[in-house]
C-alpha cells in the first residue's frame, strides 16, 4: 500500500469529532493504524464507522489520569508502539476577564494543558525514536481574542511545551510541534453566534473559515517524513489570520 504513513501507529486524542475526527481519517488514508480516543461512546463508535478500517477507539477524558492510564494500557497491549500522537482533544470556553471562576479556570487548563502534558508523558515509554508528537495549539495563542483569556494562555504554554521537548527528546530523535488552526468549521464554531462567527471571519485574510480536511493535512505532513528536519516549530493553517 503506497501512503505517507504506512506501518505507522498513531494516536489521536479527541479523535471523534472535528478536526481530530479528519486527522484521524487522513491518517489511515496514508496507510496508519489510529487509536482515538473522546468521552462520549456514541461520537467514538460513529467516528469508528466512518473510518471504517484500521481504527480503534478508546473511550476516556484526558484530564482523568485513570484514563490515561487505560488508554496507554490498551495500546501497549494490541501494538507496544506509538509513532505519532497528536494531542487534539481541547476546547475553547469563553469567559471575559471579571467572569472567570476558578471552576472555569481549573476546567480549561485541565483540558488544554494539563491534558496535553499528561498525554504526552504517559505515553513516552512506548514512543518509538523518529516518533513525531502534533500538538493541537490556536491562533488564540499569539492573538488577543476577547473572552478567551485562559484557552488562549493555555494554548501560549503548549508552545513553550514544543519548545523544551525538542531539546529533551532529541537524542531520540523525536519531533515535537505545534499545528495552530484559524477558525475551522466544526461543532464549536457552528454553533457559535452569527457576531462571533462574522467576527472571526472578518480577520482571515482569505475571507474564510477553513475546514477540518484542511488542518488534517497539516497533520499528515507533520506526522511524515516529509517533515522529518522540522520540530519545535509552530505551523499556522489559519488562512492568515495569525499572520498580518
Ligand atoms: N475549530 C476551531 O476553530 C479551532 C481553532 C483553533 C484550535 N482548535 C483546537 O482544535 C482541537 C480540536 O477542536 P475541534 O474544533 O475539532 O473541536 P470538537 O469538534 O469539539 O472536537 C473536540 C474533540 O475532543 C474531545 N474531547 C473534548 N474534551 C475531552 C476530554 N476531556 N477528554 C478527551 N477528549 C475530549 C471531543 O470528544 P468528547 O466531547 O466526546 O470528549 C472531540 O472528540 C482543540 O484542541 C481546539 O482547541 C480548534
């Protein structure tokens, strides 16, 4: 089978909707074996059946070390490798400065940092050398965007995290790096607000939001040898909007 991943064990986390669902996809389209994971069984069995192949859904939360912990449990035992993770699963919630509870502060942070270190970790023993590692950042990380002081902050601090695992695992040769969408019509932009919606939009220098299929491919050329001199780098697929 030709593919740019072929032989390759990847993990998604958040792999059942969005733009881990069309990670996911694309990478078995390269010729990878997938384990995704998500909290709600449901998504994960349609995300499964829309696959179609070489999948595997592991259901968990990403802030619950328990499941952590089953998930790396599960992977060690049905193939004893990873040569990719990409750590999808996040949200952005919104909440202006003067309204942020601590319950809101511990829940995004949980989720998009926390989430993404213990991710990471946990699954470094059986990270093969040459492995990349996706971070899932946003353009929120380097953009004011109002509302979104804690996600953006959190998704500032999985730059920095790009930064020291590149010089950590290196003599694993192992690539850590960030791919930063724009807005990417999934569920939580479609369900946003016509303002917040138009808002966004009017910053993208291509005059429009982009889609999940696009941030995937993204994913594919980070997670191949395509891209193998790359690590510690943020790549923005955000039709400028971090940009100008
Ligand atoms: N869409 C955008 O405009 C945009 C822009 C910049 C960055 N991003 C980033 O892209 C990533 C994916 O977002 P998306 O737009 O594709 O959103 P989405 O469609 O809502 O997908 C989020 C995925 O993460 C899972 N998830 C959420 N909380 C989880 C948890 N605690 N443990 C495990 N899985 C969890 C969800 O499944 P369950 O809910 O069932 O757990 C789902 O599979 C996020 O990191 C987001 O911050 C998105």
């Amino acid at each position: 089978m030709a593919g740019k991943l072929v032989s390759k064990i990847a993990l998604v986390t958040g792999g059942s909707t969005g733009i881990g669902l069309a990670t996911a996809q694309a990478f078995v389209e390269e010729g990878a074996y997938v384990f995704i994971t998500g909290r709600r069984q449901e998504y994960l069995d349609r995300a499964t059946a829309q696959i179609g192949r070489n999948v595997r859904a592991i259901q968990g939360d990403v802030t619950k070390s328990d499941d952590l912990a089953k998930l790396f449990d599960v992977i060690a035992t049905e193939r004893g490798k990873l040569d990719v993770i990409v750590a999808n699963a996040g949200a952005g919630d919104f909440a202006p400065l003067g309204q942020i509870t601590e319950e809101f502060y511990n829940r995004q942070i949980d989720l998009n940092l926390r989430g993404v270190l213990f991710t990471v970790q946990g699954a470094l023993p059986m990270v093969s050398n040459g492995a990349s590692i996706i971070i899932i950042g946003s353009m929120a990380g380097s953009k004011g965007v109002p509302g979104m002081t804690v996600y953006g902050a959190a998704k500032a601090a999985v730059r920095s995290f790009a930064r020291t695992w590149t010089l950590e695992l290196k003599d694993r040769q192992i690539r850590t790096n960030i791919l930063s969408p724009g807005p990417i019509l999934t569920g939580p932009l479609e369900s946003a607000p016509p303002e917040v919606f138009d808002q966004f939009l009017a910053g993208i220098p291509m005059g429009r939001v982009g889609l999940p299929a696009e941030i995937a491919n993204s994913a594919v050329f980070l997670a191949s040898d395509d891209s193998r001199f790359i690590t510690g780098v943020e790549l923005f697929a955000d039709g400028g909007a971090a940009q100008v």
